[in-house]
C-alpha cells in the first residue's frame, strides 16, 4: 500500500506543479490548452501538490 501511495502523491505533486505553471503563465505547452494564463489553475494545481505531498508524507511513515 506505501508505494502506490508515494507513487499517487509523487504523480499528483507533478500534475499539480505543470497546473501552476501553465496557470501562471510560465508553461506555455501544449499551446491549445485552455488553462494557460488562467489563474485559477493555479490555485487548484497548489492544492493537488499539497494533496500530493500529503500523501508523500503519508506514505513515508
């Protein structure tokens, strides 16, 4: 069960930073995508990488 949850948070607090990135505009790719410069990705791509290093956290115990 502990390595599926690191590989879960691991994968999540990934998604997460690409989501913040493109919401602030600082990853441009891909260039149809519909969350560029739109902040609000970046608050829920904080929130997935929070979820994300819980479960990393979590796992690690």
């Amino acid at each position: 069960m502990r390595p599926l949850l690191l590989f879960i948070g691991l994968a999540a607090l990934a998604i997460g930073g690409l989501w913040i990135g493109q919401g602030l505009g600082y990853i441009a790719w891909p260039a149809s995508s519909f969350m560029l410069r739109q902040t609000e990705w970046a608050y829920y791509g904080a929130g997935l990488a929070a979820g994300g290093l819980a479960l990393i956290a979590w796992s690690r115990r």
